[in-house]
C-alpha cells in the first residue's frame, strides 16, 4: 500500500523544483555515509544551491552528518573545498599506536578519536543548534541497546553538534564509540546510512538524496589480501549498500530525487582521492540535473 504522507494530504505540493521535478514547499536535503567520499557532498551541495536549491532541513549521517552541520551552519562551500582539499591522514585517521600491540585486539579502536574530535571542531561554525539558519539532524546507534537516536533542532539536544558529530562519524572498530548522556554511540549509518524515512517523517515535501556509499563489484582478492579491517570494511559497506538500495528501491514516500556520484572502487580513506571526490559529487548533481533518470 502507498503511503500517504503529511505534505499529500488534501493539496498538490508547490514550490522548489529541480531537474524538472516539483519537491514541494519543504524539500530537505539527506547526505549519507561513506568515509571521505562523502566530500562529494559538498561538490553536489555547489551545483545544487546554484541551480536554485533551499532546502528547508538536512539530514546527515556518518562524514554526510558533518557535512550536513556544517551546511546547515552557514559554512561557505568555498571555504569547506579549500578545507576539504587540505585535509591529511594525521587530522582524522591516526593510527592508535595501542592497537599495534600483542594485546592490540582490546584497543577500542584503530585510530584515535581525539584528532577527528577536534577537526570536527574546528570545521563546524561555532554555537548551538539554535543558531543554525538550516534545521539540521543527525544520527547515531546506541551500542547497548541498538536504538538509532537523533540529534539537532527537533531532536535531542542536550549535547553539542560537535558531540553529535562525532557519535554520527564513530565507524565501528576504526573510531573509539562516543559515551554521551543516555549511553554509547557509534556511526549512524550502522542501521541508516541514507535517512530518507526520517526527511518523510519531518514532513519533507520532497526529498534529495545524495548516497556516497560503496555497494559496487570489487576484488574479492584484494580486499581479504589487505587483512582483517579491509574485510570488516567491506562487509560493514555491503551491509549498508543492501539496507540503501532497498529503502530506495521500495520508496513510497514523498518524491525522491536519488543522486549516486560514481565512487565505486574507491576507499574510506582515499586521502588522494579528495580533489575526485570533490569534483564528482558536481558531476553527479549535473547528471541529474540535466537527466532527472531517478526519480521515484
């Protein structure tokens, strides 16, 4: 059965149109996860704003919740691609020297928290969720109980964006969990790394949604040829590429324009790769700018 959504009830939608497709009066705006790909977001995010784009919210989970918070603060996307551009491997992913012991498997993690903590810092603009011009949300798994939670202006809260942030951006076995008030949290994209139900929760009138997650055909030799974390990786990546395609696939929600840039092949950690990464998430919103092909 079709659902019927808030936005449908008794009127047509009117307002914001892009690649030929109305998104009604409140269209929001849903960046999911997948590591430094996710600067893609921010080369989708130039071409969209340009083409006429205002979303009424973002929802961003994993690297798409610090894009989203830093969006929806105000950040200028020239300033983030400068930034984006200059980023290196000892800011977000240094290696915790603990987890290269004999007794490395109790390390909380691979890397460090404490440098991402502070990158994250550094690049959201400053103040509380109140103070930022975009409704924002990201989210977060609880580790004990398995419940998804949100943070941000409708949501919780009683932690700050950075705090949330992080939670969101916690990759299991990569990053140390968060510990906030209510528990322990890791990388929202555990259970929903592309959070379009919630964006039709919010009464989003239409929603864009910007998937930078692996899912693709790899080398199977490779990845188990680089040990035990490139091979969690890929089953943590197939996992969230299955739940995606089939929240997409079944869509019946408000109408949906699905925005893939072209990164299968490429790592969670390409730092190499960011310029790419960058330029193909413009690319990718052209495309489907100029060929609305995914409309659901």
């Amino acid at each position: 059965m079709r659902k019927v959504w808030p936005w449908s009830r008794g009127r047509e939608p009117v307002g914001t149109r892009l690649g030929g497709v109305d998104l009604g009066d409140r269209p929001w705006l849903v960046l999911g996860g997948g590591g430094l790909k996710g600067l893609a977001h921010l080369g989708a995010w130039r071409v969209l704003h340009e083409a006429g784009f205002r979303p009424a919210g973002i929802l961003g989970t994993s690297i798409g919740a610090l894009a989203a918070a830093c969006l929806a603060g105000g950040r200028p996307v020239d300033e983030l691609e400068v930034e984006a551009r200059a980023l290196e491997r000892e800011q977000v992913a240094p290696l915790q020297r603990r987890a290269l012991w004999v007794n490395g498997i109790r390390s909380p993690s691979l890397f460090q928290g404490d440098p991402l903590r502070a990158t994250i810092q550094r690049l959201l603009p400053h103040g509380a969720w109140g103070a930022y011009p975009i409704q924002v949300q990201v989210n977060a798994v609880e580790l004990g109980t398995g419940r998804t939670e949100w943070f941000g202006m409708g949501a919780r809260t009683d932690v700050t964006p950075a705090q949330a942030v992080y939670a969101s951006a916690a990759l299991p076995v990569f990053y140390p969990p968060a510990t906030l008030p209510g528990g322990v949290y890791v990388d929202g994209g555990t259970l929903d790394a592309l959070p379009i139900l919630r964006a039709a929760e919010l009464g989003a009138t239409g929603i864009v949604a910007v998937d930078v997650g692996s899912g693709g055909d790899v080398n199977g030799r490779d990845v188990a040829a680089k040990g035990m974390l490139s091979v969690h990786q890929r089953v943590f990546s197939l996992m969230a590429a299955r739940r995606r395609l089939d929240t997409v696939r079944d869509w019946s929600g408000p109408p949906l324009l699905y925005l893939r840039p072209r990164l299968d092949g490429y790592g969670s950690f390409d730092f190499d790769q960011i310029p790419y990464f960058l330029d193909e998430g413009a690319r990718a919103a052209r495309r489907l700018l100029e060929v609305p092909a995914a409309v659901l």
